[in-house]
C-alpha cells in the first residue's frame, strides 16, 4: 500500500502543481481534499487486494497533493513570517501524527479496521471541505498578484527544468524520503524482532 501510495504521490504531486498554477489554490485544496476523503471512506468497500491497492492509489493522488496546495498558500497569504506560517502548519501535522495512530488504534479495536479507518475521513468531509467551500471564498485565497503569478507560471514552466537548483533540491528531498521510508516502513520488522505484540506495532 505504501509503494503504491508514494509512487502515485510522486507523479500527482507535479500534477496538483500545474492545476495549482492554472486554477488556483482554492480549487486544488477542494480537489485533493474530496480525493481524500474518497480514498479513506473507500476502505468501507475493500473486498480483495486489487481495492486495497486502488485505496493507496487514490490516498497517494490526496495526501501528496494537499501539501502541495496548503505549502503554496501559505507562501502566497504570508509574504512576511512564512517561515513562522510553515512552522506552526508542521507543528500542527506533527501533532496529529502523535494523536491520529491512537485514534485510528481505538477505532479499528471498536469498530473493525474497514470502520476504523474510514471514520478518519470524518474530519475532511465535516470540517476541511465545509471550511473550504464556504468560509474561504475565491476572493479570500487569491488576488490580482496570484492571477498575474498563474500566467507567468504558464510561460515559465520548462525554465525550473533547466535551472541547477531545481535538480539539488529534487535530489535532496529524494535522498531524504528514501531514508525516511526505509526506517517507517521497516519499523514493524525491527519491533517484532524485539517482541513487541501486533497491537503495539
């Protein structure tokens, strides 16, 4: 599942940023959030291996792009304190991955994980979509600078290919998300190996 979520991940993220550039943030954060939302309540109906794995599919089309769109408005909306903006959105995702493993734990334990981990989609289809749709209006997320920005964006597009830059960072974040996953996606090979029981891994 997790191969399957990253590398659609990899792929999507590009895509989300060309939509991003065309249409507005707006309408990628609405777009990956129902994507989202969609992928986690599909865990309802998983039958067979084949929809398990579309799940990850649709998961890694969400998550990925969603940074993408909330990165890209917080760099817009605060032109002064970004850093202060990105560090209090990190400091809020850090936290629910403290909190979420224990809820989707108790979750999965009451109710079965198809249950379990659907229920995880209660928060984007009752607070995150709502607040998108209704409370952050167009008008509110872009101005005449962003619109200017999608044009140049348009025209500007092969030149992130051609710059230095571009690649390192590329290279960077890869070698990072490499060595992240080897640990995470190992971890329960390393508990097992210590005894851990199933419930604590």
């Amino acid at each position: 599942l997790a191969s399957f979520k990253y590398l659609t991940g990899a792929v999507f993220s590009i895509i989300v940023g060309r939509f991003l550039d065309i249409f507005g943030i707006r309408y990628a954060l609405i777009a990956t959030s129902i994507i989202a939302g969609s992928a986690l309540s599909m865990f309802l109906w998983i039958d067979s291996l084949e929809t398990y794995y579309l799940a990850g599919i649709l998961l890694g089309f969400g998550s990925p792009g969603m940074v993408v769109a909330l990165k890209s408005f917080l760099s817009r909306a605060f032109t002064a304190g970004q850093g202060t903006a990105i560090g209090i959105m990190w400091m809020g995702a850090s936290g629910a991955s403290v909190l979420v493993p224990l809820l989707i734990t108790a979750a999965i334990g009451a109710w079965g994980w198809r249950y379990g981990i659907a229920s995880m989609s209660l928060g984007i289809w009752l607070i995150a979509l709502p607040v998108l749709v209704f409370a952050f209006p167009a008008r509110h997320m872009e101005n005449a600078a962003d619109v200017a920005d999608r044009k140049i964006a348009n025209s500007a597009f092969t030149a992130f290919f051609s710059d230095r830059r571009f690649w390192l960072l590329g290279l960077a974040f890869l070698l990072s998300g490499l060595v992240d996953q080897a640990f995470v996606q190992h971890q329960p090979l390393i508990f097992a190996e210590f005894g851990s029981n199933d419930q604590m891994i």
